[in-house]
C-alpha cells in the first residue's frame, strides 16, 4: 500500500520545487514504492512565533526502522541544502479507515469490529 504524502510548513515554493524530486527519490527507495505514489505539499499557514520547519509524513505504519531511515536521510538532505533544523514527524493511517469513493481499502473483519 502506497499513498504517502508529504506535507512541508515554512518552506519557499521554490526552494521546495526544486528539492522535489530529490525528496521523492530518497523516500521511494526507503520505502520501496513507485515515485508516482509519492505525494508533496506545501502548507501555506501562515507562523506567527517559535513556528520551526516541518516535514509532516502522512502514510500507512512501516517498520520503526523505515521510519527512522526516512527521518534520517531527509534530515540529512535539508542540512546538505543549507536547513539546519527540520522537525519530521509521522501520521500514521490506518488502511481500514483510509477510504476512496467510500470503500476502506481494507475492510475491517469481524474480530477487530468486536468491542470489549
């Protein structure tokens, strides 16, 4: 399952336009998916104080040492472009409540309906 997204806050358009495809290409071969899977946006929310540059990596659960080679390779890359302090953190999606067109795509089976 692919899908991720990668969502940068404090970023110039420009700069992350052209840091692009590089981004995609360290994070598909860590995760081993197709580059066309992987999504890039830039928040355009506006800081107002103590607001530090961040990566926010939405995507399904992989192993803590997938996510920890992602963190460290892309942290590595924006300090080789000059940023020294980037903050990475993951939203993890759960596959039975990521829907397109309505449908999970990956229904939830009885035993894991069941309440306690």
């Amino acid at each position: 399952m692919g899908l991720p997204y990668l969502r940068f806050t404090g970023f110039s358009s420009e700069r992350l336009q052209a840091l692009a495809p590089v981004v995609i290409d360290v994070f598909s071969e860590i995760v081993h998916i197709s580059k066309e899977k992987v999504k890039i946006e830039r928040s355009t929310l506006e800081p107002i104080l103590n607001v530090p540059l961040t990566i926010e990596i939405r995507m399904f659960s992989r192993a803590q040492s997938v996510h920890d080679q992602i963190a460290n390779n892309l942290a590595a890359l924006f300090r080789e472009e000059g940023f020294e302090t980037v903050h990475i953190y993951f939203l993890i999606l759960s596959p039975e409540l990521y829907y397109k067109d309505g449908v999970p795509i990956k229904p939830i089976t009885e035993s894991q309906n069941k309440s306690f």
